[in-house]
C-alpha cells in the first residue's frame, strides 16, 4: 500500500519566483535525468531482486525519490505562481499548459520510459542506478550554478547531496556481492579475449591501468575475422548484358 503524508520531507521555500528557471527545473521532474526516472526505475527493480535487504534498499531509497519528485514540483509551483506578460514569453511551457510542473523535460520533451534502465540482474540494475545518481547530481549541480535564489538553491543542494549518499548506497551493495570491481556477472563466461585491450586510437598513445597487466595491451591491432561475404540483393541495379546493350544502340538509344 502506499501512504502519502503530507509535509514535506525537506522544506521547499522560494524566495524570488522565476518561470525562467522553473523551466529549468523541469529537467528534474520530468528529464531523463529527473527524480520521475530514479523513483520509478528503482521502484520496477525491486519486483525481481531475489535478496530481501537490496529489494529493500531499493523501495526505501524509490520511496526518497518520490519525495524529491514532490519537492522539485513544489519548486517548480512556486517560480511559476507568479508569472507576468514578460515570463509568459520567456518560459512559454508555464503559459501554455498552466503552471506548476508538468511530465517534460527543460526542453519540452515529454518524459519517456526509454530513460529508464532495469531488468534481469541485480548486478546490472544496481550498476545502472549509480550512471543514474551521477546524471541527477550533475544535473542539480548545473541548476544550482543557474539559480540566484538562496532557498532553491538550498533545496537543490539538499538534492544533490541524497543523490551522493544513493550513490554510495548502491556501491555499498555491490561491494558486498564482490561485484563493485568485478565486472563479470551473470551466467554466462566471457570469451579468451576478455583481458585483450586494443589501441585503437593511435598517435600520441597514453597508458593507465585500464590497459595494464592484468590486460594484455596489443599495441597494433590486426583484423581476426577476414573479408565480410559480399552482399546479396536480388533488388540492387544489375550491369546490362552485351545484347541488351546492342538492341539499345539499334533502337537509337545511348
Ligand atoms: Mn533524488
Ligand atoms: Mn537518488
């Protein structure tokens, strides 16, 4: 069951509206890298993780998202309550669906569940919430970069700084399966070219231990597979026969 209480869970006061920047805001309601995406993204996880205490830490931390959802749509309510002709320009979003957020990004894109990144491993769906915490930190701290309005920013700061301890969460649960620094998972064994790495990018090389021992670093990659088959189109332009092209000269044609 869900309940909804309605305080909130940090405050959310907004000094100095802006429409402007509520649009900016959006990003973070209805973004690929927004609060809509994590709470449902870790929420959807957590129905087909076998290990009780990361289902677990997967609805608490979506229940936290869900929070934030509803703290940047009170941001966003408020930089849009009061909004004259000018801002009306401005940010159009605000004048034409009406204020207060709505399911699109800064830009107008509407929200897609193309964002959302789950399914099929633990390993893989914690492995994705860590790509997604560091987009939505990057994302507040770029809003807050934008904001001259000290009470968004100390929501926003708030905001990114949940996003780092969900980060940390998540790695924390990695490490306890051995999977934070093994990146084989799953059932099936990799290939013999698991440790090769190829300098594929050549000129002015720079090395790092991504291609060190254990990795077996080939210097000058050669090809392995031969030629591709030729391909086959029945549909494709055919050269003309000998006849065929005489029967066009007769015809007086070139
Ligand atoms: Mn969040
Ligand atoms: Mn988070």
């Amino acid at each position: 069951m869900f309940l909804h209480r309605k305080e909130l869970i940090q405050p959310v006061s907004v000094g100095k509206p802006n429409a402007v920047f509520g649009q900016f805001l959006l990003e973070q309601f209805g973004g690929a890298t927004g609060e809509l995406t994590a709470a449902l993204q870790y929420w959807v996880q957590s129905f087909h993780v076998e290990n009780a205490a990361i289902r677990d830490m997967l609805q608490d931390i979506a229940i936290e998202e869900f929070s934030h959802l509803e703290m940047v749509g009170k941001l966003i309510a408020q930089h849009t309550s009061k909004m004259d002709q000018t801002t009306a320009y401005e940010a159009p979003i605000f004048k034409l669906k009406g204020g207060g957020p709505h399911f699109l990004d800064s830009q107008g894109s509407c929200w897609t569940a193309a964002y959302i990144q789950e399914g099929g491993n633990v390993v893989r769906d914690l492995r994705a919430n860590i790509s997604a915490e560091a987009g939505a930190r990057q994302t507040y701290e770029a809003l807050i970069k934008a904001c001259d309005d000290e009470g968004t920013k100390k929501t926003l700061h708030h905001l990114l700084t949940r996003e780092i301890t969900h980060a940390a969460m998540f790695m924390k649960a990695l490490d306890q399966m051995g999977k934070l620094d093994d990146p084989m998972f799953g059932n099936i064994p990799p290939d013999d070219t698991v440790n090769l790495v190829f300098n594929l990018s050549q000129g002015e090389d720079a090395r790092g231990p991504w291609n060190e021992a254990p990795f077996e670093y080939i210097a000058a990659p050669e090809p392995k597979g031969g030629m591709p088959l030729a391909p086959i189109n029945p549909d494709d332009e055919k050269p003309a026969s000998k006849a065929d092209a005489k029967g066009k000269h007769a015809n007086g044609r070139k």
